[in-house]
C-alpha cells in the first residue's frame, strides 16, 4: 500500500446497512482509488482503479465506488444502489 492521501466514506448515501469505504493511495507512476464495500458492518471486498495522470470523473471515487456495488453487492440491490450513485 502506498502513502494514502484522501478518504471518503460512503454510508447515508447509500442506505442503512451498506456503507463503502474509499481512499487514495500513491502507486510509483501515478494513483490509485480503493474501495472497500461492508454490509451490516462485515467487509465483503475491495475494488481498485489505478490512474497514470488525473481520473475525470463526475466526483471522486465514482468509478471505483460503482466497481465495488457491481463485484460485491448483492444482486438484487445493485440497480438500486448504482441509482443513488447516479445522484451523487
């Protein structure tokens, strides 16, 4: 892991019992985000998006936030889920 230089937790916004955790970490050419998805306050895994320059995304750790909802969230919740991120 490199030097993490940002963190960002994703709870309210996504309902009661899922939260996601994201941070920013130095990479030897660039950056990367990390995401770390728990519900009920259990980890259920880790997704990451490594960039060589700058990312343009809508707000940060969008594309990393939707890679985790669609690895590890439960099925029958990741449409909704990947609407509120919409809404951010």
């Amino acid at each position: 892991m490199g030097k993490v230089y940002g963190q960002q937790v994703f709870s309210k916004q996504l309902g009661n019992d899922i939260s996601v955790v994201c941070r920013t970490e130095d990479t030897r050419t660039g950056f990367r985000h990390v995401a770390e998805l728990f519900i009920n306050g259990q980890f259920r895994g880790s997704a990451k998006c490594t960039y060589c320059n700058r990312t343009w995304e809508r707000f940060c750790y969008e594309s990393v936030l939707l890679e985790a909802i669609e690895k590890f969230a439960p099925e029958r919740e990741r449409i909704a889920l990947k609407d509120r991120v919409s809404k951010l």
